[in-house]
C-alpha cells in the first residue's frame, strides 16, 4: 500500500484540486467559478497557484475556450477519482437515500436498450426516487472507458465485446434480430424466406458510415448481403421507413415485439442465422463503492426482469441487492 506523505499533503491546498476538476469540466475560468459559486478573480488566482505548483500552463485559450495540456489531461482521471472518493467518505459511504436524494445519473445506451429501458426505468424512477433524472446518452464505443473513469458517464448498457481491466461489467441479455415489413405494401409470407429476404430491400440502423450499420460484421460473418436502401441511427426511424415503404426493417427481436405492432407491421423471425455480442450493464471499477450506483444498477436490473427482457440466470441474479460480478 502507498504511504501517504502527509507532510507534502499539508502544504498543498487541496481546494485547489476541486478549482482544477471544475477548470477541465467547464473548460472556461468564468464557467468554472460559476459552477464553485466563487468570483472570478479567485478562480483566476486558483489557476495560476496550480500553474506553479505544477510547472505547467494546463489550460490554454484557443478561442473561448481554455484547451487542457497533455499534463492536465493526465491528471484529470486521478484527480475525479480522488474527489469522488473523498466525497463518499464524508458522505458516509451508505447513506444513500433514493426517496430523497437530488442526482442527475448520466447512462450510455445503444439504440436497442434506449426504446427497451427508458419507457420503464423513467416510469419506475418517477415511482422510487422523484428526485433522481436519467440522462440517456450515446454509447460511446471508443470512448467508453475514458468516460466511465472520469465520470461523464455513470453506466454504460450496450452491445460490446470490449474488455479491459478497468471496469467492472455483467451480462444482461443475448440479442437476437427479426424482420419486419409493412404487409400492405410487400408482400410476403407469415414467415420469411431466405430467399425472399435476400430479394428484398432493406432498411437497418446505422450510426457509422456504413450502410449496414451495426449488422454488418454479422452479415460478413454469414456470408450474407443486404439491400440497403435506408440507414437511419434509431430503430424507430427504420420500422416507420418500413411502415411507409415496401421493404424490410431488420431490428432486434424485443424492439420488433414491442413497437412494430404500434405501425401496424408483420414481424418474422430472420431466415438467416446471425451472431451478435450481448448486452452488457458496464461500470468503472471505483464505482463499486458508490450505493448510488450499485442502487441503479439493481433498478436496471429490476426493470429488464420485470418486462421479460433479462435472460433466465440474470433474472434470478436480479433478486439479490448485488450478484456476483466480472471483472474485465
């Protein structure tokens, strides 16, 4: 274990890391005494104490904008960690109260989790913690584990294979695809052929430059190609192109059972085998010790249980208060 030097922690004002995490935050000196609710000057005074101690510029203007050094960069991640960690000790660790507690809880979703979870997590929330507001944000493939170190992101639910030794992570739920098709303008079997789907023209989300989007390794993988006339980023817009033209929405099989009815479209189990990466709940491995967290992980878990989404072991799992985690 690292001693603490407690003698070269006493001569260093450690207010000056809450002005340095407030600076990378806002990117701005004036944004950033806002947010401290201290006048600018003193803001100002905090940053350049921190350029001395430091020997490094850290923040440079460029525009209206002040742009983090390569140094500050490296000490934005230990710097949060070490004042979230200072703020759950004195917080007592467990006396996180979600009747009553005021928190904005920022949570990464791919397209499929968003239509799946927020209908139901706002509903149960609104139910539980009147005072707690979900922020649903991109899933930020590359950048996830960045966000979850430093805090911009407090979950992330989504397809991923990514693994590394920084964050914690479970498995939720396999994904499987079925198509859909408006059945007054295309006309086709209860169940689709293969022959019949590869003949057709399609419709798939997309939030890349590909038109394939996220299928497009699993259609390489089956040796399979697509029609693709329509790629949009959310499932919502490929079943109304469906509903609104002659081709087919290829869509994941619990979007298809919950809202391809609302647009009046058949919904057919793919005639091709393909392979996808699971769902999976990730957290940053210092979030273990946050209640807050651990609490809305349970509410996610709860949510997906109740409405028949979670597989059969994460359904038992979801009974507990935590079950047994990986570590990737």
């Amino acid at each position: 274990m690292t001693t603490i030097d407690h003698f070269n922690l006493r001569s260093f004002d450690l207010n000056l890391l809450v002005a340095f995490d407030a600076l990378i935050s806002e990117g701005s000196v004036t944004k950033a005494a806002k947010r401290l609710k201290i006048q600018q000057p003193a803001m100002s005074h905090s940053l350049s104490t921190l350029r001395v101690l430091l020997q490094d510029e850290l923040f440079i203007r460029v525009g209206q904008v002040m742009q983090p050094t390569s140094r500050a960069r490296s000490l934005a991640v230990p710097v949060r960690q070490a004042l979230k960690q200072a703020q759950l000790a004195l917080s007592g660790g467990d006396a996180f109260d979600p009747a009553t507690e005021e928190r904005t809880f920022r949570i990464a979703m791919s397209p499929e989790v968003e239509l799946l979870l927020i209908p139901d997590l706002t509903a149960r929330l609104r139910r539980l913690a009147p005072g707690i507001r979900v922020l649903a944000r991109v899933f930020p493939y590359e950048a996830m584990d960045p966000s979850l170190e430093d805090g911009s992101i407090d979950l992330a639910v989504g397809c991923t294979y990514t693994q590394t030794s920084r964050r914690s992570f479970e498995t939720l739920y396999k994904t499987e695809f079925a198509c859909c098709h408006n059945p007054y303008l295309l006309t086709l079997s209860k169940t689709v052929g293969l022959e019949a789907y590869l003949a057709a023209e399609h419709a798939t989300i997309s939030q890349n430059e590909t038109l394939q989007g996220c299928i497009k390794d699993a259609l390489e993988i089956a040796g399979v190609e697509l029609n693709v006339v329509t790629a949009a980023p959310g499932y919502m817009s490929v079943l109304s192109a469906a509903q609104s033209s002659p081709l087919i929405a290829t869509v994941p099989s619990r979007i298809a059972e919950r809202y391809a009815p609302l647009l009046g479209l058949d919904v057919s189990p793919l005639p091709v085998s393909l392979s996808f990466p699971p769902v999976n709940m990730v957290w940053a491995n210092h979030a273990d010790g946050d209640p807050a967290n651990a609490w809305l992980r349970q509410q996610i878990r709860d949510v997906f249980a109740s409405s028949g989404v979670l597989d059969d072991d994460r359904k038992r799992a979801s009974q507990m208060a935590e079950p047994e985690l990986e570590t990737a």
